[in-house]
C-alpha cells in the first residue's frame, strides 16, 4: 500500500535532517531524496519548517547542479532545527502567556496533556512550528522553558512511536531503514518513556536494521 505523501514528506525531511548519522552521508541520502519526492510529496514539503530547503535541494540534484554525494553549503541542515525567522520577535499576549502557564503548571506527559496543549491559541497561532515558536518566547522565563521543554521531549516520544509502528507495518524497503538508522539515538532516547511496550518497539527497530531481510511479523 502506497503512503501518504504527508507521511513521505516526513521521512524524507527527517532523512535530510539525520544526514549526520547515517552511515554514507549525502551518497546514501540523496538517492532516496530523489525517488520517492514527486509532485505530492514537495507539495507537503511546502508547508514543514525546513521544508522550503529540503525542495531547493532536491531540484539543485535534479538539475546537476550538486553532485549525489553533496549538498549546497546554504542548504545544509542544523541538526534539524526550525527556520526561527520572525519566530524570536514573537512576543505572547498576556491572556496568551497566562493560559500558557497555566496549561504547564497542569501539564501530563501522555496523549491527554498533549491535546491539552494543542487547543491552546498561542499553540494554534503557530502551526507547525508551535515547538519552536513557543520555546523561542520562553528564553526569558527559565521555569516555563523547563516546562516547555517536557511538553517537546513528549510530543517527540509519540511522533516517534508512531513513526516507528507505520514502518514496521508498511512493506519495509532501503529507505526505511536509512529513516530509522537516522532517528536511532531518538528512539533509545525515548521509546523507553514508553516502559515494557516501548522497549519492545525499540527491540524491533534494532532487529529491522541489523538485517537486511523484511521483518516477519
């Protein structure tokens, strides 16, 4: 079954981030960039933070203008950090910082703090970059950002347990293990927030990319 192309989108820009870490570098990267980034998925890439670059540099291959075993300077991701301009000059209203700080003093890290946090207005003004923006306009407020931070490091655990269990259940391919190869150092991090089930994950992701055979499930 084909993915979505926002679901494509997404493991491509985290492959573009993770570059770094994947054994090949750029070499391996690149290819993958090139095969699985049609019209619909540079579509989605559109609309993510630091998606703009990922699409500059897919053309820049496409054209020849860089070699498949390199990137543009300009175009080399920062251990995949969001574009923060006009982020940082961003300053929360004081309904907005109030509701804010109540939400974090009240905050769970699990699915129902998560969506606590989301219907917030200060969340919802900044879409996608949401993690970012707010963190940006809590530099001052050391206890908030310590807050802010828990709220980041859970909304990461769920994207990557979900990740983690749409590859495992998709037709498994190069491309997938390059994706996980990437995130590794991620998924030990936080998987085990997850407890017996969470290291259960993270003892298939280790298998998946060991072997060069699909896993049977």
């Amino acid at each position: 079954m084909k993915q979505k192309a926002s679901v494509v989108a997404q493991k491509l820009l985290n492959l573009y981030r993770q570059e770094h870490v994947i054994v090949g570098g750029w070499a391996t990267v690149n290819p993958v960039l090139i095969n699985e980034a049609d019209a619909d998925v540079i579509k989605e890439l559109r609309e993510m933070p630091t998606g703009k670059n990922l699409i500059r540099h897919i053309e820049n291959l496409k054209s020849g203008k860089t070699p498949m075993d390199s990137i543009d300077t300009d175009l080399i991701p920062y251990g995949g950090l969001m574009q923060q301009t006009n982020i940082t000059n961003i300053i929360l209203s004081k309904n907005e910082m109030a509701e804010l700080e109540r939400a974090l003093a009240h905050f769970t890290p699990d699915e129902a703090g998560l969506d606590m946090i989301s219907k917030l207005a200060s969340v919802r003004r900044f879409g996608e970059e949401w993690q970012t923006a707010i963190g940006a306009t809590l530099k001052s407020n050391p206890q908030m950002a310590r807050q802010w931070e828990v709220v980041v490091q859970t909304a990461r655990a769920y994207q990557l347990w979900e990740t983690a269990t749409e590859i495992l259940t998709q037709p498994q391919d190069d491309r997938a293990r390059a994706q996980i190869q990437a995130d590794m150092p991620e998924y030990e991090t936080y998987l085990p927030m997850f407890g017996d089930m969470g290291n259960q994950l993270l003892g298939r992701l280790r298998l998946f990319i060991s072997t060069a055979q699909p896993e049977q499930n």
